[in-house]
C-alpha cells in the first residue's frame, strides 16, 4: 500500500472524533484494512493541546533565551518571573569580547569564559549560542590606551601598515576603530574564528561535546557590538578606512567555513541601504543568499519592538540584480526563516507604544510578522511596568514552532511478525519551522516501562512549517517477535545525539522521560511465521542551485524473505508547486522545484504486503549571486604639454565569476577640447589634451550585465618656459708639436627640455688662425696649430630658438729640443815638415733646429798649435810638432743646446813612424736608437803594416762587450756618454792610440694626455657630481701630478 501523508483536513477532527464525514472514515479504515491484512480494527487518538493562555516563557529550541548569563527571573524591579515547569528548556547565547575574553596576546587564546559560559549551559541542559565581538565601545579599554577596545597587539599591527591602512581614533566618540579593510584585521579575525571552531570541536564537560550544544553561531566582526553599521563615527571614516563590499563578503564566508555545519545569522544592518549601515547592495544579496553545509544564513535584530525598523525588512526598499534581473530585497528577508533562524533581543528602551499603548507592546506584532523563534533578554530594563510582563510572554508564546498533534490512529491489536499502521497529524501552530534535527520515535513499552520495540517515523520535525491544517503522517511497521500480551504505545521526539531534552510537543500528558502515551492496553498475540519487511533505500541527500530546478531520484528496495512489489514515492514537506513524475517507479525525477527544503519518502512493499520506508531530503539553494565585474581604469596620469596624448588602459579589470563582455570610456570632467579613439575598447588613446584636470570614466559589463565604474585622473600641465640648451664643448685639450691638429667634441651638449638643433664652433684667440673643418657638426677637427694658447667657441642652438656657449681651451706645447751633433771629422796624420792641417766640423748637424755656433779648443798634444778660426766650422791647426794632438770641437744650435766631439793629429817626424791609431769619428745618438758601429779603419802605419787592434772601454754608462778587431758594433747603449781607446800595433812593435767618443741621448718625452671625463648634467636639488681624470695617460712615462 505505501506510506500515505494526507491532509486530515475534514476527515478528523483534533481528538479524532466521527462527525459530519462518518462514512467517508469508514470507508478510509476499510480501505487500510483490505490493504493490510495482518491489521486489526484501527483506534483513533485523542490529544488536548495546552491553551496559549498558559504561562509559557521557557521551550526548546523556540521562546527566549538566557542572555550572558543573566536569568530572566532576576532582573533589578521584578520583571518577568520564569514559570514553574520545564525549566531545562531556555536555551543561552553569549557575546565574547575578543580582546577581554579570548585572545590575550596575539595566538594566545584564553578559554576561560567561553568554557564557563557553554559548561554552564551545559549543567543547564541549554543549547548555547554565540557571537564574537571585533570591538566593544561599552567595554573595558585595553593596553593603558583609551578608547581602544579590541587587542593592543592587533592595534599595533594595524598602525605599523601604509597610512590609508591603519585603524584610526574617532575623536568624537574616544573611540578606536578597526580598519576593517586591514590585511592583519581580516588575518586575525579569521585565526580567532578558527580557534574557536578547533576548541568547539575538541571540548567538552562532563560528557557533553561542545559540538553537539551549539545552536546557532552570529556572524558578527563588522561595526560596534559586531552589529553591521558604523554608528557613531557614520560618515567619518578617514580614506581607505571604510569597509568594502569585499572585505564584507570576506567576513560572511570567512564565519561560514569556519562553522560550516551549524546555523549562522547575521545582523539585519547587513540588508540596510542607508541609516548607519549604508550597506552595499551586492553584500546584502551576497548576505541573503550565502549558503553553507547547514543551509542558508539567518537574520537576528537586537531591536525586537522598535516598528521603526521594518524600514530595513518588511519595507526595505533594497533590490540587487545577480546578472538575471533585479531581485527586491524584503520578499528574501520576510521567508528566511522557512530556512533559517531569526532571533535577536528586544529594544533597549523598551517604551516604544506606536501601535497598542503599552510598553513593548510591538514585541508580539513583530514576533509574529517576521516568524521570529527566539529572543534573548540582553537588554531587558532595569524598571517595571504592569504591561511589560504581559507583552514579553505573549511574544515568548508567539515565537518559534509550537507542535501539536490533532489527532491519527493505530492498529490495537498487534500480532508479532504482522505489519501494522500508526498515523499522526501534525501541526505546526507556531510562526516558525523547528530549525535543528529530531527523530520521530515510537515505542512499545511493558507496564514497568520496559521498551520492547522501537519504530522510527519517516516524519522530521526540522524545516516543518507553520500551516493552517494538520499534515498526517503514516508510517506501517513489521512488529518483531515479542511475548504475547498487553503493552502501551509512546512518542518520544530524540535528540539524534542524546544532548537535548526530548522535543515538547504543546499537548497534555507530557511524562518526565519526556515521552507521550499514544495508546495503552495494546494487545499483542503470536502468529506464524514473521514476514520480514523490505528494507528501502531512498538514495542520498541532494543539494542543487537554481536555476536547476530538477532531480533524479535513484531509489532501491531489497527483501530478505520476498521480493518487491511496488515502489510510492511522496513528499513529506517543502514548498509547492514540484512534481514527481513518475511516483510508482523506482527512479524518478522530480521537477518544478523552488528554493527551499523538500523532504521526500520512498515506500517499497514486498510480496506479502509489508512496507518498509526511507526518506532523502532535497535542498534547492537560491541562484548564486553574480559577483560585479571589478572595473580598472588604471593609474591615474601626468603629463606636461607639448605632449598632449595618454593611453588610459582599463585591461586590468576582471570578472570574479565571469568575464568582461564590454568597456565603455567617458569623459566626466575637465576641458572640452580631447578626443577618445576608441571608447568601447579595453585600451585607447585620448588625444588633443590641453591644460587643466581631465577624469575618465571606464564602465565595464560582465556576461550576466553586472557593471562597475572605476575613473582615471589625467592632470595636463602647461608647457613650461623654454629652458636654454647646456653648451659642452668638452675638456681642455693639449698637444705638442709637431702634432698640430686636435678634436672638438660637443656631444655632452644637451638641452633639458628639448633637441639641440644646431652646433656652431668658432675660434675666439691663440698664436695664428686655425683651420675649422667642420664648424657647424657637433664635432670637428682643428689644423694649422702652432705653439701657444687657442680658444675655441661652442654655441648650441635648441628646438625653440634658445642659445648657449661653452668655450675649450687647446694648449698647444712646443716640441722638445733635440740636441745637435758633433762632427769634428777624421783623425789624421801629417809628416813634418807639414805642421798644420784644418779641422774641419762642418759635417755638425741639429736634427730638430739649426747650428748656431762653433768652437774648436785644443785638449792635449806635445805642443800648443795655433789655432786659427776657432769660432767657424773649419778652422786651422799650425805650428805643429811631432806628437798627437787632439782637438776638441763644440757645436750650439738654435735652442742652446750643445754637443762636442773631438778629432785627433799624429804628426810624424820623418823617418820610420809609429803607426797611427783612428777610432774614428766621434757620434751622437738619440734613445730609442741605441746601436752604433766604431771604426779603426782609418788607422795606418806609414813605416810598416798595423798587426793588430785593441778596443778599450774607459767609461760609460753600461758595460759594452768589444772585440779586437778594426771595427765594432755597439748594441744596447744606454744614455750617456761613452769612450772607447783603441790601440793599434804595427810590425815594428810601434804603437799608436786614439778615442772616440759616444753620446747617447735620452728619448725625446712626449707630453702626457689629460682626459677630464665625459660631460656631466645634474638636475637640482642635486649639486655635487664626482670629476674623473683616471683615463689620463703618459705614452712614455708615468704621471706624477694632477691639479682640477
């Protein structure tokens, strides 16, 4: 047959009783009869719900809660006083204050009153709720700093970031606040999420999991309290200091992954387009449509009674459109709690009276309005009113769900092994669903309470909505063997992990395991053999996004002892308008589904007509919110005229969960004179810029038709006064003859705003006019030179007509004088009677100059000759005797410079002579020529033949090998003077000496070259450079000095 979920609507009343429909209920019990064969007459129940007028302050799950700790029955003026009964119930919500009461110093956590406040719910047999405070302008200050209310290590790190970053102190109010946009806020504010998580996880007390007491979880870190607004400092936030849309969704998801399995609210400023929350309106969809494993987030107001805030829910003016049309804010806000909590506490003045005249006589209206299931007594007042009593338990009953039943059935005679039904109507009078997980549990008990078996209903209370009728719920079980006898039907709502209290349902007879007796004197006989019940499997849990809105449904159905008959698809709950296709199969797929909750349950029946039953539940999370494309229009730009174009490039921008499907450039201030070349391209040119301040627009639009803005500021300055070129004509150049020519070089020249457009060398003084080969090129060469001073001019010319000078000076040295040579010829002999001969020096020369004087003197002999013409190149020797003479001639050229060189005169008497020595001439050479040859040829021997030559070397600068022959050649000399002696023998043994003399002068230096460097330009404010002459240079020597 199935499981069947009917409206009871007018088949039964709430006890059940036959009325005005007795034969269509006939026919209904006939009918469960004939399908069933193993069932006896069916029974019907009778239940009497507990009136609304009953004290009712205290109720799982729903009502009001237990607010830091502060009991409801102890407020200062008297207040509400907490009824008798069920005083396990109230559930107990804390608010932690980050920096007083959980993290000391950064990542030292202290657990100190987090584990007093949920152990103490705990011992109260509470569920405990809680949210964690960023900043708290009514508590205690921290770290000796005023107004600071958060930790002082945080506050630290905040300061030590870039100006724009750091928290900052509201004078107004003493008050320092966050910048909620900080990296280390964003940072630690999530590592204190998950330390609380990671301790939710592990702790426990006395048994108790911490995980399994948690009832919902605030998503607070935003705003004073945590309340989502900026009141007070509203509207003072210094740049860069207000919180963005994606620091704001950073925080929503960062306290979902963080507690991903529980139920989060958030407050109702976070859907608040103006007052003091100013909220952005893709964060209050991003907020109304964020899901995590548990669900979608729920809403709390800490204002319960003001009207004035229907402003931001039922009347909330918000709309956002996720790229496939505007969806208006309020119809979200107003069904949240068909699949979330709304809580909060009622209004702190407690006085408002707009609409019934007693004090907080709007908590009840609004409890009812929004579906609210809890409220918490944080700002209940320190005075007392007749009303308010009243008006706060008339809230306490209007909230949450309130679970009746109205009436059912069940088989009152039972056989073991048989199949049997039990149906229960349930109703949801309440305002809101049941948010947490419940199993529907019925047990047969002995008449000393014994449970002898136990069925679990396919109905769950959770997400089962208010509604104006009761919903049946039937469920046919296989009783197991059992002895033969009498026995009571219980239901009893379970906790599936045994912290809470069973589940009140708001009827009479409530016992004190918290179980209700459905049926008593139950009697149960032996049959034959048990038929087992097929076991079924409705496939797992399904979560889907909309736009889908289809699922298949993959169910199976096994049976030990049979095999199955039929499959019965149905829904127990969740929003109208889906359809099972194919209800009687297996597989099926379920179409036209909303978002919300839907529980599902498959039925398979075996050959004999047992049933067995699973449920899968299917949740359809609203369509993701597109996320707007972040537009990019680049660095802002400066330029300075003449240049008069920019490229604004707004390719950066991007798409989180899309892409950029078009760009759109604008100008929205500055000059009238520009032109853009292309406003529909990521990148374009603007051109025709003139002085002043432009900003540029760029819209970017995203696949689904979100949009953002972003501008870009060009700032055009005036052209500038025509700065004058600099003039470089280069370091001071010095040559020295016989090298007459240089280089000009004006590349260093340049102008700081400009070209150089022309070059013009020309001489400004010196010893004679040089050539200018190239005088209008940047650089030239210079001939002619001659010993002396020039100066030469550089004028630059630039792009706008200005002129600079810049003058070098060429230094051009005299060559260095090359002394003359000596030449005072051969050596000779005469015979007397000839006593005189010329001395001849006219073989003298000066290699770089002229002779200018000469002088003979006579060095040795045997006699003093008479010297005649001793001042001209060729003089005369007379009066000579016989003996060696030797005469000595001194040569000076045009610079002073003088050299000598000496010839010798055997006069020999007549007769047999000694043989007559000649060296040579005397010679003259200049470094780096350093070889000579000496030359004893001319020796002779007027009375016989020389036999043989002796070389000697009486002085010198180095050691020179010789050898004893008539000539020789001198390597490797050194500068100075040398003199050789050589002396020849004859065959008479006669002998005969003379010498000749070498000089040998030192290199000619060649000057050194001074290179300053290259040209330096400096822009102030620098004023110092360094000078460098390191590439200076001596080609034969070294230098020895620098002077700037």
């Amino acid at each position: 047959m199935g499981i069947k979920f009917y409206r009871a609507r007018n088949l039964i009343s709430s006890n059940f009783s036959i009325r005005k429909t007795n034969q269509i209920l006939i026919i209904l019990c006939l009918l469960i009869s004939s399908r069933f064969s193993s069932y006896s007459q069916s029974s019907a129940f009778s239940f009497t719900q507990i009136p609304l007028s009953n004290t009712d302050l205290i109720t799982p799950g729903r009502g009001v809660e237990n607010w830091n700790g502060v009991s409801w029955n102890n407020q200062s003026g008297g207040g509400v006083m907490v009824p008798s009964g069920n005083t396990k119930g109230l559930n107990a919500y804390y608010r932690f204050d980050w920096g007083v009461e959980l993290e000391t110093s950064q990542g030292v956590y202290s657990w100190t009153k987090f584990d007093q406040q949920i152990n103490a719910a705990i011992d109260a047999g509470q569920m405990f709720s809680f949210g964690l405070m960023p900043m708290c302008s009514a508590c205690n200050t921290l770290g000796g700093i005023g107004g600071l209310t958060y930790p002082p290590y945080l506050h630290n790190l905040m300061q030590a970031e870039a100006s724009n970053s750091r928290d900052w102190y509201y004078g107004a109010g003493g008050l320092w606040v966050p910048n909620w946009n900080s990296p280390n806020y964003l940072a630690r504010y999530q590592a204190l999420l998950n330390a609380v998580a990671a301790h939710i996880a592990s702790g426990s007390h006395n048994g108790k999991n911490y995980r399994d007491v948690i009832y919902y979880i605030d998503i607070r870190g935003y705003g004073d309290f945590g309340e989502w607004h900026t009141w007070p400092w509203y509207g003072t936030e210094p740049t860069g200091r207000k919180a963005t849309s994606a620091t704001l969704k950073a925080l929503i998801d960062m306290n979902l992954a963080a507690f991903p399995n529980y139920p989060n609210v958030i407050m109702a400023g976070a859907y608040d387009p103006g007052g003091a929350s100013l909220m952005p309106a893709d964060v209050s969809y991003y907020a109304l449509t964020r899901t995590n494993a548990w669900g979608q987030i729920g809403w709390r107001r800490d204002n319960w009674g003001d009207p004035g805030e229907s402003n931001i829910l039922d009347k909330n003016p918000g709309s956002y459109n996720p790229g496939s049309g505007s969806v208006s804010f309020a119809p979200i806000i107003m069904n949240k709690y068909k699949y979330a909590p709304v809580v909060g506490e009622p209004d702190n003045s407690m006085t408002n009276i707009s609409s019934c005249g007693s004090q907080q006589c709007d908590l009840p209206n609004e409890i009812k309005l929004y579906h609210a299931t809890s409220f918490g007594n944080g700002n209940y007042p320190n005075t007392s009113d007749p009303a308010l009593q009243a008006n706060v338990m008339a809230a306490s009953k209007l909230s949450g769900f309130r679970l009746i039943l109205t009436g059912g059935n069940m088989t009152t005679t039972l056989t073991s092994g048989s199949v049997f039904n039990l149906t229960l109507n349930w109703q949801n009078i309440g305002v809101a669903p049941v948010y947490e997980n419940w199993n529907v549990v019925y047990e047969l008990r002995k008449s000393d309470g014994t449970v002898v078996w136990t069925g679990n209903s396919a109905f769950k209370p959770k997400f089962f909505l208010p509604q104006a009728s009761p919903t049946a719920a039937s469920d046919n079980f296989t009783l197991s063997s059992i002895p033969a006898g009498t026995y009571s039907m219980y239901l009893i709502v379970r906790d599936p992990v045994n912290y809470k209290a069973p589940l009140i349902i708001n009827i009479n007879g409530r016992n004190a395991d918290g179980s209700y007796l459905l049926r008593s004197n139950i009697v149960v006989g032996t049959g034959g053999p048990v038929n087992q019940p097929p076991k079924a499997n409705a496939g797992v849990d399904q979560i889907i996004q909309l736009p889908t809105s289809t699922v298949s449904l993959a169910g199976s159905g096994t049976d030990a002892d049979g095999t199955i008959a039929s499959y019965a698809w149905s829904k127990l709950s969740g929003p109208a308008g889906d359809v099972i296709t194919s209800p009687a199969t297996a597989n099926t797929n379920i179409t036209g589904l909303v978002q919300g909750v839907y529980l599902y349950i498959l039925a398979v029946t075996d050959n004999l007509g047992a049933i067995g039953t699973d449920t899968m539940m299917v949740t359809v999370n609203p369509p993701v919110a597109n996320q707007p494309p972040i537009a990019n229009a680049g660095p802002d730009q400066n330029i300075t005229l003449p240049t008069n174009s920019v490229t604004i490039n707004g390719s950066a921008s991007s798409d989180p969960d899309g892409s950029i499907a078009s760009y759109l450039w604008t100008k929205i201030s500055g000059p009238t004179q520009f032109t853009i070349g292309n406003t529909t391209q990521a990148s374009t040119v603007v051109n025709n810029l003139t002085a002043g301040l432009y900003s540029f627009q760029l819209k970017v639009t995203d696949n689904l038709g979100a949009i953002a803005l972003d501008t870009i500021k060009v700032i055009v300055n005036a052209a500038p006064a025509n700065l004058p070129p600099i003039a470089n004509a280069g370091a001071n150049i010095s040559v020295t003859l016989p090298t007459n020519i240089a280089n000009l070089n004006g590349t260093a020249s340049k102008d700081p705003d400009g070209t150089i457009s022309s070059y013009l060398w020309s001489q400004v003084s010196g010893p004679s006019t040089a050539a200018i080969t190239t005088p209008a090129n940047v650089t030239t060469g210079i001939t002619a030179l001659q010993q002396g001073v020039y100066v030469f001019s550089l004028k630059v010319t630039d792009n706008s007509g200005a002129s600079n000078l810049d003058s070098i000076a060429v230094t051009v040295n005299p060559a260095s004088n090359i002394p003359p040579v000596a030449n005072a010829g051969t050596s000779k002999s005469i015979i007397l009677p000839v006593n005189s001969t010329s001395l001849d020096g006219s073989l003298s020369s000066d290699p770089d100059g002229s002779i200018v004087s000469y002088s003979w003197a006579q060095l040795s002999g045997p006699s003093t000759a008479t010297v005649t013409g001793g001042t001209q190149a060729v003089a005369t020797a007379a009066n000579l005797v016989a003996g060696l003479y030797t005469f000595e001639l001194t040569v000076t050229d045009n610079q002073g410079a003088t050299a000598k060189a000496s010839v010798k005169i055997s006069v020999v008497s007549s007769g047999i002579q000694p043989p007559v020595a000649n060296a040579g001439a005397d010679q003259t050479i200049t470094l780096p020529t350093n070889s000579v040859t000496i030359d004893g040829s001319g020796s002779s021997a007027s009375s016989g033949t020389i036999i043989s030559y002796t070389w000697t070397e009486k002085s010198g600068p180095s050691i020179v090998s010789l050898a004893n022959t008539s000539t020789n050649t001198l390597n490797n000399l050194q500068a100075g003077v040398y003199i050789f002696i050589l002396k020849v023998t004859d065959n008479n043994a006669a002998t005969g000496s003379d010498s000749v003399k070498i000089t040998v002068n030192p290199a000619v230096n060649q000057a050194p070259v001074a290179d300053a460097g290259a040209g330096i330009s400096l822009t102030l404010p620098a004023n110092s450079t360094t000078l460098d002459g390191t590439k200076s240079f001596d080609p034969d020597g070294t230098i020895s000095t620098y002077s700037w």
